[in-house]
C-alpha cells in the first residue's frame, strides 16, 4: 500500500495536466460545431472536393458525416485519441523503467519486498492514474455534446460504448509501453518512445483507411476503436478488438516476467 | 554461525565477466573487508546479494537461505549503502526517510532522529538541493534506520569530509558491537586496515585471497624513498628490501620487517630528505596483481 499511495503521489502532476489538457483540447474542439451545423450544406459542398482517400485519412466517415453531431464527436476522438494514447505509452514506458533512469533502483530494490509486490504496486498506480483521467474525460464528453449540440440528438448508448472501449485502447499502450520498456536496455526519454508508439500507429491506421488496407487496419489499435464504429453500431468492433485485447494480455505477463528477472546494473 | 555464505558464485553479463567462483563465508559478528581495484567485481557480488541481479551459477545464502528465493525475507535485515547515491529528488530527505522505513515492520522515527543527529543531516531539506556529502549521510540514515543484522557498504567513503568518515567507521562500529555484521566494500587499504577484522582481495572477477587483518598487517610493506648524496653504494641489499632502486641522488624500496634494522641503516647517512609512507593498494598487492 505504501508503494501504491507513493507511485500515485509522483503521478499526481501528470494526472492534472492530463486530465486538464485533454478536457480543453474536446471542449475547445465540441465547442465549434454549432458553427459546422449551421453551415451544413457548404461544408459539405466543400467536403465533397476532396478525394474519398484524403477524407479517410483524417478519420471522416460518410456513414457518419461530420456535419452531425456524433460525427463530428467522432472525428474530435479520432484526433483526441493520439494524445490519450501518448499518455497511456507515457506511462508505459516510465513506471518500471523509471527507478533505473533515475538510478533510485538501489533504493526501491533493495527492500524487503519482492519484485512482484512492486510491479503491482506500479501497475495499480498507473491504472488508477488512467482512470481518474478518464473519469474527467468521461464526464467532459457528456458535458460538451449536451452543451454544444445545437438541438440534434445525443446518441446515448453508442457513446458509453465507445468512452467504455477506449479503457482498451489505453490498456493497450499501457502494457506494449510496458513490455518494451523492460525489453529494452534502457529507456533514456520516455516522451521520445511514447509519442513514436502513439503517432506511429496511428499513421498506420490512418494510411490503412486510406488504402482501405486490411492488413494495416489489423495491425493498428486506432482502427480496432475508430469511434465511427461503436457510434454507428453501438457495439464495439469485437472482430477487430480481441487483438487488441491478446496483445494486452501477452504484454502484461511477458513484461511482469521480464521485469522479476531483470538485473538491475549500477551506474 | 557463517551470516554470508557464497557458494561457488558466477555472473555473466552477457560474454563479459563479473565475477567468478566466488566461495567464501563471513561469520556473525565480523566486519569482513572486501577489496579490490575498480571494475573487479566488487559491486556484481554485492549486487547479486541484494537480488538487484541474478547469479549465472551458483549461489549465495545470507542468514542461510538463498539470496535470490527468500530476497524479500532476508532484506528485513539488511541494510546496504551504494556507492552512488540517488533519491527521488523532489522528496524532502524526512519524507524519503519515512518512505523508507514504512517497508519496516517496526517504528524506525527516533532512530531517524538519532542518525541525523549523530550525522549533522538537515532532515527538512529537498534532496535536489543537498550537496553530494549530505545525500551520502541520508544514504547512511536511510541504510542503518531498521538496526539491520546485516550491513553491506559498497565503497561507502567517497564524498564525506575525513571528520564525518570517522563519524560513521563510530557509528559501524556500534552497529557491530550491537550484533551486526558488515561487509565493507572499498579499495582504499587503510579504511579497510582501520575497521575489519578479515579481508578478501578480489582481481579480475575472482578471489585471490583472503587474510586476516592482523596478518595483513605484519605483513605490510613501508615506501621508503630517501634523497641525499651518493647513495648508490647497496648498504640496501639487506633481508626485507624489495623493489629496490638505487640512484646517486634517490634511493626507493619497499621493505617488510624489523623497522629499527632499516632505521639504524638510514640514520648512518646524511640525507636531504626521507619520506616513510604506506603503500598503495596496487603496490601492497603487487604479488596478487603482477
């Protein structure tokens, strides 16, 4: 317990500024699209100069155009979804390396506790992290389309499904964060490796809807939760999603196992 | 009662060596040196202790359990100073001292206070802001705050000013005479000379020996270097003299033995300068090194 309350405690600037920054930035985004519904009909003269190609890759659908409100709620996650994964890798890829970047190993280590104990202590620090974020997220998301929705419908249901797969999603970059960070010698910038996971994959994703590649569209956890899909459908996209959810699980014991075995080097 | 008990012990790191068939005990109660120059496997040993990394082959039991399968059991009672120290930089040094006593079982506060008093350490500083010394002092409270049965020092001195060595060689030598037992780790022959009471001299990953203190000193060797004028006449070349080298204006050797014999020696010359002094490390295991 000592560990957890402590991890959380060094966390707890990071909760803020994440929280804080990922409200403003769907705030500020939700709160442009009564100016979009006003002007239907030109934004989408507009959008249809475009090539369907160009659209997709910016994450557009035209099952769910962004000239409506789930749509355009859509399309601020499709973008707000690389900083939520950036923060999920963030985390990743500090919490087990942290102790020998900053070479308190030989402190945390040498107590009488197992590595186990600390892995979890670390896990559930982080866990929780994520969730308090998401608590505020969740709550911000309701609050913007009700406040922002010029009159059209909130679709209830197929929100919650998404905001409840997007626990998954962050679950995701948690745990490859993890798994690479007890892979690799030594995680020198944290920042540098998570923004790599995050904007990497999302490019793959984005290029699969562009090319309308399978293959790519499999590979990428932004694609398994698209917010267009559990929008449209409310349901989460189960087919696509349980690679994710392998990946999760593979990642986390693989690196619980990497990390009890570790040798931890002095300077 | 052996409280350190190496059997055979091996790391690899990778193809590179750390140490090897490293097999020797330390008794309840000892304050065991274990010296050795830079880089020859001092802190891999100690590190396999403290389960910070995993033999190759081998293994070594503390309390008579294995290090590595009861870890967490056996480091109720261990304390253990690196010989780099770093902290949570942001913490304030009482808050990182009670962070590390809430992994004891029982209440450390007024040993806290206690050491930082004998230690002249500000308990309300910001680590960040602590000069090397000082975090070496809260490495010090932070390493003896749960009276551990077991201290294990990894080259300790580095840092602290002569006074406040002398400070805490007092204070390892109350924890001894309250029980515990220390392995000190160092490659400065004198801090060695001063505290232990046996000493195993490691090379290249192995143990090359292991003496007693007392033995060790009978055995030392002085550096004599005596300047003056026509020197070079081998009134030297007598038992106990090695390394010798005679010049016309500077004469050096090693000698090992009856002090006064080379006394009456030196005090038939007229010289201009004499200079009697400890040897290094290096030069007092030169037969171990060469």
């Amino acid at each position: 317990m000592n560990m957890f309350i402590f991890e959380l405690k060094q966390l707890r600037f990071s909760i803020i500024i994440w929280s804080l920054s990922l409200s403003v930035g769907l705030i500020f985004f939700m709160a442009f699209f009564p100016v979009f519904s006003n002007d239907t009909l030109a934004m989408n003269d507009l959008l249809s100069e475009y090539p369907e190609e160009f659209l997709a890759f910016f994450g557009m659908n035209s099952d769910l155009p962004f000239t409506e409100l789930m749509g355009y709620f859509a399309l601020t996650y499709t973008f707000l979804l690389i900083p939520i994964s950036i923060q999920s890798a963030n985390y990743g890829f500090h919490i087990l390396s942290v102790e020998e970047r900053e070479l308190t190993a030989d402190f945390l280590l040498t107590k009488p506790i197992s590595r186990g104990a600390i892995y979890k202590a670390k896990l559930w620090a982080v866990l929780s992290t994520i969730l308090i974020t998401d608590v505020i997220l969740f709550a911000m998301s309701f609050a913007s389309l009700y406040m922002f929705r010029s009159g059209e419908a909130v679709n209830f249901k197929g929100t919650w499904v998404f905001l409840a797969s997007m626990i998954l999603f962050q679950l995701f970059f948690l745990s490859v964060g993890m798994v690479i960070s007890v892979f690799v010698k030594k995680v020198s910038s944290v920042l540098a490796y998570s923004m790599s996971l995050g904007f990497g994959f999302y490019i793959i994703s984005s290029l699969g809807m562009m090319i309308s590649s399978n293959v790519l569209k499999i590979l990428s956890p932004f694609s398994h939760f698209d917010p267009n899909y559990p929008l449209i459908h409310e349901r989460m996209n189960i087919e696509r999603i349980w690679i994710s959810i392998v990946v999760i699980v593979l990642s986390f014991i693989t690196s619980y196992i990497l990390y009890l075995r570790r040798n931890i080097k002095s300077l | 009662m052996n409280v350190i008990e190496f059997q055979k012990l091996t790391k690899y790191y990778g193809d590179v060596l750390g140490c090897k068939d490293i097999d020797f005990s330390v008794k309840k109660g000892e304050i065991f040196g274990f010296i050795g120059p830079n880089g020859a496997g001092k802190s891999t040993t100690i590190r396999t202790m403290l389960s910070l990394i995993y033999p190759t082959n081998g293994s070594v039991l503390i309390f008579d359990k294995d290090a590595i399968k009861y870890g967490p059991d056996i480091r109720k009672n261990i304390g253990y100073l690196p010989s780099e120290v770093f902290y949570y930089d942001k913490m304030k040094v009482i808050d990182l001292l009670e962070y590390s006593a809430s992994f004891y079982e029982h209440d450390c506060s007024e040993r806290i206070q206690t050491l930082a008093e004998t230690m002249e350490l500000d308990l309300n500083r910001k680590i960040q802001d602590l000069s090397y010394g000082n975090k070496k002092k809260v490495g010090i409270v932070q390493g003896l705050l749960h009276s551990p049965d077991l201290i294990i020092l990894d080259e300790p001195t580095s840092g602290l000013d002569p006074l406040m060595q002398q400070k805490f060689f007092q204070l390892i030598k109350e924890e001894n005479k309250r029980g515990a037992t220390v392995l000190f780790s160092s490659h400065i022959l004198s801090e060695v000379q001063q505290l232990c009471d046996r000493v195993a001299i490691i090379k290249e990953g192995e143990i090359i020996d292991i003496q007693d203190i007392k033995t060790l000193k009978e055995d030392t060797y002085k550096k004599i270097t005596i300047k003056g004028e026509g020197l070079n006449h081998g009134k030297f070349k007598i038992d106990g003299v090695s390394e010798l080298q005679e010049r016309d204006e500077e004469v050096t050797f090693f000698f090992k033995g009856d002090v006064n014999q080379i006394i009456k020696i030196i005090s038939s010359l007229t010289l201009r300068d004499l200079v009697i002094e400890e040897p290094t490390l290096e030069e007092i295991f030169m037969h171990y090194y060469e």
